[in-house]
C-alpha cells in the first residue's frame, strides 16, 4: 500500500500511508463478523444479531477498532517494505481518517535507531600510557594503609591545633529566626578539615578540655537555603575532649596485622593492587580515545530525543541516589532540578552517543558473548552478595536484568574487540 517517509531532525521519521476501500470495506466486515460473534443484543440470541444490529448498536466501538486495526496494518508493512527501519519508540499516530471514498489514511511519528559511517580503524594508533608502578606509589599507598589504621588517643592535656580531633556540645542558634536552637551533643570533627567552616575553625584553635568558645558565621545573600541566606549563626561550643590521630608506621609490623608475612609481601600486595589499577585505566583511555575518534564526525545534538531524556534521568536518579546516601532529603526544595538536568544532560548525550556506536560495532562485527561469560559474571557478582551464583542468577531472571546483563557483557567483548583491532593488550 502507497506510503511515506519523511524524516527530520534528531532522527524522527514521519509515515504517512494509506489503504484503499475495498480494504478498508474487508477490515470492516472482519470486525463486524467478529463482535457479531460475541455480542449480546437485545431480543437476539448470542451470536445471531443481524449485522445491521451489530453496526447500529456498537458503531463506534467499531470504527475506533478497526482504525487501531488499519494503522497497526499499515505500519507493518511500511516496516517491510523499508529495509532498515529500526524504531525506538512506539509510533506515535496522528490524523488516523477515513476519506469521503471510504478508503484510510494515517500520519504516525517515531524515533529511529541511528546508523553511522564510521571512519576506519586502520592506522589508528593507541596513546602510550605506563603501566609500571614506581616506588613513590608503592609508598604513597603505604602510607595511605598506615593512614587507615591509625586511632585517636586522648589529648586532653594539649591545646588544640590543626589535625586535633575535637569533641564538644554544641549550640547553635540563628539570629532573627524562629526555628528551635541547633543541639548536638558530642559532637566530633578534626580542626583545620575542609569541612568544618572557618569559623568554627579559628574559633578553636589553641583551646583546652573544659573551655568554651564562641564562633559566628554569616551565610551569603545568595544561599541555596533562603532560610539562612544573609542571616547569621552563632555557635557555643564547649569541648569536652581532645583527640591526636597515631598513625603506625609502615613496617613489619603492620604488614602482619594484614596477614602478610612481612612488609616485602604487603609490597607485592600493592605492586600487583596498583597494576590492575592502572590496566584498568589504560582500557578507559583507550576505549575514550577510540571512541573521539569514531565519534569525530557525529553532531552529539542529533540524537534521538527519548534516548537523551532517558539518559539525564538515569543521572539524575544517581545523583537523588547518592544525596540519600549522605542523609539528604532528594525532593529538598534547595535542588533546582531543571538546572541540574541542564548540566548534566552533555555528558547523558555522550553516554548515549558511546553507547549507540558500540552497539553498532557489535552489531556490525556479529559480536557474541558465550553463556559461560555471563555465568563467571554472575558467579562474581553472587560471591560479592554472598549468596549462590544460581540464587543470583534466579533473581536477575526473576527482575528482568539478564538481558540487561548480557547485553552489557557484549558491549565490554566489544571494546576488548576494537582495543585488539588496533593492537592494543587485552587481558
């Protein structure tokens, strides 16, 4: 049947087709025939309504039904006839009618999978980056071990400097406010961390156990919080204990406490946590790099619209995510989430641009990822949760993200494919 296709920008095609009214007039006596069949008219036995019954007692019904069944008609054979034609959103019909010759003709919108010519991997060349560990990491890593396992012995006979811990009650109340005094006892920060404010952190320096200091801070006019914005808070805070952090030194020692045998195997430890490091993030970069290349000649502003809003709210859920996990209420009216959408959305659409070129590729380079991978990763994943890799399995069956999960196991083949293409080392 005659159609056609317009498309548009951010890969959007418009159809528009038609059927004749002899086709239409078949369509509509199927229908008839099958409400016939299980409608109830009235002084009718089930099934024996005349068809005139039928069309004058359910014509509405009808026609909407048989528009609905035109248009799926329609579009069936537009997606034969055009070879090529990959939706990725259900089309969107408009102006579905029927002519004064009783033929039909529809429009429907949709957005389209794009295809890209992609530049050759031929002569491309890997950028160099090292993957040996230096010494100075080694060390900077010890000391980095060291530091998490130091402690905090009482310093109640010093006075206070930078790198104090400091506990203290606090009282804090907010000039021309009526919200009830900020209370909180033993409270604990380290003086001179960059996220105890100034003031507090003047306020405190060279005090004692049993002294009380008084610290003030105005907050800009242009707060995020105009319950604050451009009013002052004045803190009590009376210390009740001094802390120094101990950190031990990175020797034997400690190295056993880590269940090595010495500092040497705690060495060899790092030499080999940091190289895996590093082999990780040469496969980042080189997988950016390949990536800007094929990607050079594609405007990131012509992507399908849905993939993109997709995307911003998958940022946008992460960043709601993370908030909940510092304690912060993500519906807090302080968010601008239309500005925070706008700033995160260029890095949605090269997440959306990456994706649809690797796609490509695997699709492409008939990339196929075996069961058994998907099963190590599985049994991965289910070790990391401490449960069966066959309860894991079950469960991601169970919440639909298997597919999920293999269809991101053969985007990862498929960067470890271009990566060898171009004679880079993968493990």
């Amino acid at each position: 049947m005659p159609h056609t296709l317009s498309r548009r920008a951010n890969n959007t095609v418009e159809v528009t087709a038609e059927a004749d009214a002899a086709t239409v007039a078949s369509e509509r006596a199927e229908i008839v025939r099958s409400f016939r069949k299980k409608a109830t008219v009235p002084g009718f036995r089930p099934g024996k309504a005349p068809e005139s019954a039928i069309r004058a007692r359910f014509g509405e019904d009808i026609e909407q039904e048989l528009k609905e069944h035109l248009a799926g008609r329609l579009l069936g054979e537009v997606f034969d006839a055009e070879e090529g034609l990959e939706p990725i959103t259900r089309p969107e019909v408009s102006d579905a009618a029927f002519d004064d010759a009783g033929g039909f003709r529809m429009k429907a919108e949709m957005e389209l999978r794009p295809r890209f010519q992609l530049p050759t991997l031929d002569g491309f060349e890997l950028p160099e980056v090292s993957l040996e560990v230096s010494e100075p990491e080694v060390e900077g890593e010890l000391e980095s071990v060291a530091e998490e396992h130091a402690s905090w012995e009482p310093a109640d006979g010093e006075t206070a400097v930078d790198g104090i811990l400091v506990e203290a009650d606090l009282h804090g109340q907010m000039e021309g406010s009526d919200q009830e005094p900020y209370e909180e006892k033993a409270a604990r920060f380290v003086i001179g961390h960059g996220s105890v404010p100034e003031q507090i952190n003047e306020a405190l320096q060279g005090v004692r156990v049993g002294e009380q200091r008084i610290a003030e801070r105005r907050f800009p006019d242009d707060d995020t919080d105009q319950r604050r914005a451009g009013k002052t808070v004045r803190y009590t805070i009376d210390v009740t204990a001094l802390k120094r952090k101990v950190r031990p030194a990175a020797d034997d020692e400690l190295a056993r406490t880590l269940g090595f045998d010495s500092l040497d195997g705690l060495k060899e430890r790092i030499v080999e946590v940091v190289g895996s490091s590093k082999r990780r993030q040469r496969r980042e970069q080189w997988r950016r790099a390949l990536l800007d290349h094929l990607e050079a000649g594609i405007d990131v502003n012509e992507l399908p619209p849905s993939l993109v809003s997709s995307a911003v709210r998958e940022d946008l859920n992460r960043f709601a995510y993370s908030m909940a996990m510092q304690g912060m209420a993500p519906s807090s009216s302080d968010i601008n989430w239309q500005e925070l959408a706008a700033r995160v959305e260029p890095g949605s659409r090269r997440r959306v641009l990456d994706m649809l070129v690797l796609e490509q590729l695997a699709d492409e380079w008939q990339m196929a990822v075996p069961e058994a991978d998907v099963d190590a990763y599985i049994s991965l994943e289910a070790k990391q949760r401490g449960i069966p890799p066959g309860e894991h399995k079950a469960n991601l069956a169970r919440e639909h993200k298997l597919e999920e999960l293999r269809g991101s196991a053969r985007i990862s083949a498929t960067i470890d494919e271009m990566i060898r293409r171009v004679g880079g080392e993968v493990e």
